[in-house]
C-alpha cells in the first residue's frame, strides 16, 4: 500500500512537471507571438504548480523526490524541476510582456510581496524541510524554495492582475517624450516609449510597444493609451495605439 500511494505521488509529480514546462514553453510563445488567450493558457498553466508542489511535499512525507530520481538522498522539495520552471517562466514573462504595469513603487510592494510569501513558504514546509535536511543542505534548500516562493508569488500576481482583469479599458492621449530600444546578442529586442502624464495619470510612464507601434511613433507627437484597473487593483496598459499618419 505503501509502494502504491508513492508511486501516485510520483506520477502527480511527473504531471505538475509536465504542466510546469509545457506552461513555459506556451508562455515563449505568447511573448513573441503576443497572442491574448496564448498568454491566459500560460498564466492557468504556470500559477497553480507551485501551491500544488506544496500541498504534494506535505502530503508526501518524504516519499516522492522533486525534480530528481529516487534514492538520490535529497529531501521531497517543490523546488524541482516543475517549481523551478514554473517561477522562472512566470518572472520571465512579466520582464519581457509588452503589457506595463503602473505605480510609482511598483517594484517596493513587488519585493514586499516576494518576502512576505517566501517566510509564509517556509513556514509552512518547515516542518518537512528540518526533518530531511540539516546544517547547510538545510540551509541551501531553504533559500531555494524562499527565492522561488518569492518568484512564484510576484510573476503569478502579475499575471492574475492581467489575464483576470474585467474592467473597460480607458483611452487617452499622453506625449511622446522619448523613444528608445535596447537590443543584445542573446535577448529579445525590447522598444520603449517615454510618454509625458495623461488624465488621470501624473507621473507619466515609459511603455513597453510592440516593434511596429515604435517605428510609428514620433517625439512630440501623442499616443493613444488604454489603461485598465487591474483584477488586483493595480493598473497597467493594455494597449499603446499609434496613429499611422504621424
């Protein structure tokens, strides 16, 4: 009976793994792609793997390996295979979306957010965790699964705000201060517009655009900026329209 409830461990494992890199590769393609529902499959794909790696790790008392094969010694841990591509796709897809998130201290309340969820992480897996390893495995495992934790909890609350958002979009003109790109061997080409403030936005902001809508777009001229409030409160850009005639 045994044997048999580690093996189904096992196979659900091998299945968030699976769903874990086949979200990642879905996600590279809705980034180049830029395809709406490419990108809501990425998002249902990558988000539930972390808390279901855990929910198994604690069920698992110690009788299903993450990521390596069994016998290898290492501690039942959701940062394996599927945990490790699940947080990393997710951050990746939040650096390289052409969708920008706004507020003034966006990456403050982003760290807190990674901090807070990485020690609740731990907490809840420590008791696993200090039974299967000491000294510096404890040490090096624990700060694994807090940085993934983190990761995880950033890139899914990035993407919940977006592909979970109801609202109306609303347009309005902004000013075209500056315009730049930022290009390298081994990275996608990013395009940037530095747009001055608009109604209802006083800061102003620098948008991620797509190669097209950069090309187009002239210093001091306007765009066109759709902001939508955010399923989590926190608004971001859903389009960026560039008139052709500029």
């Amino acid at each position: 009976m045994a044997e048999a409830g580690t093996t189904k461990l096992a196979n659900r494992v091998f299945v968030l793994n699976c769903i874990a890199i086949g979200g990642a590769v879905v996600a590279g393609i809705s980034i180049l792609a830029e395809w709406p529902l490419v990108q809501l499959a990425a998002a249902v794909m990558l988000v539930p793997v972390l808390p279901a790696m855990l929910a198994l790790s604690r069920a698992s008392d110690g009788g299903v390996r993450f990521g390596v094969g069994k016998g290898t010694g290492r501690p039942d841990s959701p940062s394996g295979a599927g945990g490790m591509t699940a947080s990393f796709a997710g951050l990746v897809f939040l650096l390289l979306d052409n969708h920008t998130s706004l507020g003034p201290d966006l990456w403050e309340r982003r760290a807190a957010v990674a901090l807070v969820c990485g020690a609740l992480w731990l907490a809840l897996d420590w008791t696993r965790l200090s039974a299967a390893r000491k000294g510096f495995s404890l040490l090096g495992e624990g700060a694994s699964l807090f940085a993934l934790a983190g990761l995880w909890a950033v890139a899914s609350l990035y993407l919940v705000n977006l592909h979970a958002d109801t609202s109306v979009p609303e347009c309005v003109q902004a000013p075209v201060l500056a315009k730049h790109e930022k290009t390298g061997r081994r990275q996608i080409d990013r395009y940037h517009l530095t747009v001055g403030p608009w109604r209802g936005w006083p800061l102003g902001a620098e948008l991620s655009v797509t190669h097209i809508n950069y090309n187009r777009a002239v210093v001091g001229t306007t765009v066109e900026v759709c902001v939508r409030r955010g399923a989590l409160g926190e608004p971001w850009v859903d389009e960026v329209r560039v008139s052709k005639a500029q």
